[in-house]
C-alpha cells in the first residue's frame, strides 16, 4: 500500500489554466505577455546598470530603487517558463518538485519585494520628516544590513513551504487557476489535512506583508503629517510627489496580492478570471513602473543615446 501511494506521488503532475479561452485567443495573450516581460527585464536590467555605473545614482533611493529591479527581475525570470509555455506551446504540465521549486522562489521574491518597499517608504520618512539627519540615518553599510536582513527574513519563513507539501499525497485532478505555481493554491490539491499549511501559510502572510503594509501606511500617517505643516505649497507638492510613483508601486502590489490570498483561502465560489488576473497584476505589473525619479530617466536617456 505504501509503495503504491509513493507511485501515485512520484507520478503526479500539476496542470495550468491561465486565462480561459480558445486557442487563437492565447496566441494574442502570448504576444502581450512576451512584450511585458521584454519591458520588464530589459528596464530592469538597464536601471540596474545605471545606477551601477553612474557615482552621482549612488544614494539610498537608488539603491533601494536597485534592490527593487533586482527583485522584479527574479519575479519575471520566476514565471516566464510555465506562463510563455503555456501560452505560446500549450505546455500545460509541470512536475511535483519543479512546482514546489517555482513557487519557493515566487513567494520568497514576493515577500522580499514587500519588504523593499517599506524600506523605500522609509527611506521618504526619513528625507521627508527628517532631512538634515538623511545621510547619517541611511549609511551604506545600514542600507546592506537592512537589505540582508529582510531577504533572510523573507527565505527562512518560505523555506518550509516545499517540505510541507512534500508530505503530501496528490490524487486529484490538479488543476491549478494560474499559469504559475502558488502555495495557497498547490495546497488544495492535496488528499490529506492542510491545516498546518494553511495556517503556516496565513501566519508568515501576516508577518510579512501584513506588517509592512501596516508600516508603510504609517509611514505615509507620518510623511503627510509633516507635509501639511509644511507653510509652502510649492514644497509641499515637491515633497509629495517623490511619493506618488512609490505609493501607485504600493497599491499595484498589496491590494492584488492581498486579495489573491483571501479569494484562495475564503472566495471557492469567486470569478476563475479575477483570480487569474489578479496574479497577474501584482507579479508584473509593478516591475514596469521602475523608472520613478526624474533625474534617473534622464541618465537613462543619456546612456541610450550613446
């Protein structure tokens, strides 16, 4: 009996779905995502070469701006393979360890990216409400430190995720919503008790992007705070609109990747298609909205026209 459930385990396979459709459509939705993934690692990549090669980009912002790319860049590299394939090829199969490898790196570079954007916040709490201590407070070796810490953070707490699903025996059909593998989705198709996933899962969801949303917004609490005391207007949107294009990155990743957790855990009888959509949403879309300050667009523009 045992080496029969073994066999059952060794054999399964996980199937994508994607967004529903006939096969014409999917050769369209190839095209779109094939053109969102060049913007993505192409913007990426050339903001992290700037700012590598540029002295005058050497500062917190960018730096954090870097880490940010970087992450976006894992993201893309992450979920290219089973998206591309299963638009472009039909390739609809994935095995159980191939799942299980995909979706660790996808959380851990989700919640490293939650993590880079509550550094980045703070990074404007601090120039915002505390300019003249800005280069004292966000040294080099304090960004690093900030840096390993969090993405420590964020690889120790998913580690388990792969072990736990590992102890499981999968005898559904095993179909999954998304063209890409996610633990709040891989653990339904089990045959045994999820709990201890499911709860595991919701803890460390908590402990991650829970918390830094909670930061960030007080961060922002704070930020329009000492904005509004602020006697110039002309100042005050200056110092406002550092923030917007950081604030849209936050919005555009929290309210889908939160709402994707809820509808998995909560919403069985929610839309296929918004589920699918809001993965989609909050694993791209943010990486396309990089290019935020002025200054660095101008450097860009420079090395490209040389």
């Amino acid at each position: 009996m045992s080496a029969a459930n073994d066999t059952k385990f060794n054999s399964a396979v996980f199937f994508f779905t994607g967004i529903p459709g006939p096969e014409y459509f999917h050769l369209w939705i190839s095209i779109l995502f094939c053109l969102i993934y060049v913007i993505s690692i192409v913007g990426n990549s050339v903001i992290l070469f700037v700012i590598k090669t540029d002295p005058s980009l050497h500062e917190p912002m960018y730096i954090f701006l870097s880490m940010l790319s970087l992450t976006d860049l894992g993201l893309s590299i992450a979920t290219i393979p089973t998206t591309l394939g299963r638009y472009l090829f039909n390739s609809r199969e994935i095995s159980l360890n191939a799942c299980f490898a995909q979706l660790f790196f996808i959380h851990s570079l989700s919640y490293i990216e939650s993590s880079v954007l509550l550094l980045m916040a703070f990074d404007r709490f601090v120039a915002i409400c505390y300019p003249l201590r800005y280069a004292s407070i966000l040294t080099l070796p304090r960004i690093v430190k900030m840096g390993l810490v969090f993405v420590l953070r964020s690889v120790s707490l998913i580690l388990p995720l792969p072990f736990l699903l590992k102890r499981f025996q999968y005898c559904r059909a095993n179909v999954l919503s998304h063209s890409y593998c996610l633990h709040q989705e891989v653990m339904k198709m089990a045959c045994s008790d999820i709990t201890v996933n499911s709860i595991y899962g919701l803890s460390i969801k908590l402990l991650t992007v829970g918390l830094d949303s909670v930061f960030i917004f007080l961060s922002y609490v704070m930020i329009f705070k000492t904005v509004l005391s602020i006697a110039s207007r002309s100042e005050s949107l200056r110092a406002l609109n550092t923030c917007i294009s950081h604030l849209c990155a936050v919005l555009l990743f929290y309210v889908p990747e939160i709402g994707l957790s809820v509808i998995h855990r909560f919403g069985n009888s929610s839309s296929l298609l918004l589920q699918v959509l809001l993965g989609y949403v909050y694993l791209l879309v943010p990486s396309l909205m990089n290019v935020k300050s002025k200054h660095l667009r101008e450097r860009i523009l420079r090395v490209l026209g040389k």
